[in-house]
C-alpha cells in the first residue's frame, strides 16, 4: 500500500504502527511525557544522553526521527505516509520508531543511556598482587 496513509501498515518497521500496547511503560510515557520521550530518542541518536532542542521542538522532532529511521533502515513508507502517521498519532509514531531503533540496536532503550558502537563492556583484567 503506498499513499498517506501507508503508516498504519507495517511496511518494513518489525512492529505495526498501533502496537504501542505491547510496551505499556513507553505508551504511558509517549502519551503523557512526549517530549521527554523525544528529547531521550534524538539524544541517543546524537550518541547524547538527552536533546533537549528535540524536547522544545517536538513535532518537527518526531518527524526528523521518522525520517532518519525510513532513510537509515530503507522502510517502504511514504514521505506522505509519514507526515501523516506524524500528525495523526504523534505518540504511536514515536513509540514505534523507538522500538524500531532499539531492535535494530541503534539505541538501548527509551530509559537508559546508549553505548557507543564499537565499545562493550569487558571485564578489567586482574592484576596480580605485588610480591614484597
């Protein structure tokens, strides 16, 4: 389905765009905290911990993450579909973007601080104590 209203198909995303369900927490957030939500989502995007310009400008920031999302992972909606999933259900349009950049490890989650790419977590070597 390609059109305006091709965003509530799934059309490449790995959750439909209703779905904000099955994560309670980040539908509670999305729908009474948006802009916190927003401003986490583009921080974590930026390798930041929060993009508070994102939090100020929300709906021109919730389109921004739907972009780089359709750009970055090549999901079959249209630029129409996507203002309109934008302008019907910011808060859906969000939650599912998020979910997507967390499946596809891009972001660690809408709470926590992301990692940068390439840096794990390895445990420290132990030194071994010195003789005297």
């Amino acid at each position: 389905m390609s059109g305006p209203f091709d965003f509530l198909g799934k059309n490449g995303y790995h959750q439909g765009f209703c779905s904000c369900f099955l994560d309670p927490l980040c539908c509670i957030c999305s729908c009474f905290l948006p802009c916190c939500v927003v401003g986490n989502v583009q921080g974590q995007i930026d390798n930041h911990a929060f993009n508070l310009w994102s939090c100020l400008c929300m709906p021109l920031s919730i389109y921004r993450i739907r972009n780089y999302v359709r750009q970055t992972y090549g999901i079959g909606e249209s630029e129409n579909g996507a203002m309109c999933g934008v302008g019907c259900c910011p808060c859906c349009a969000i939650v599912q973007d998020a979910h997507e950049l967390k499946h596809r490890k891009r972001i660690s989650g809408l709470f926590s601080k992301k990692e940068k790419h390439g840096e794990e977590h390895q445990p420290k070597e132990e030194q071994e104590p010195q003789k005297v």
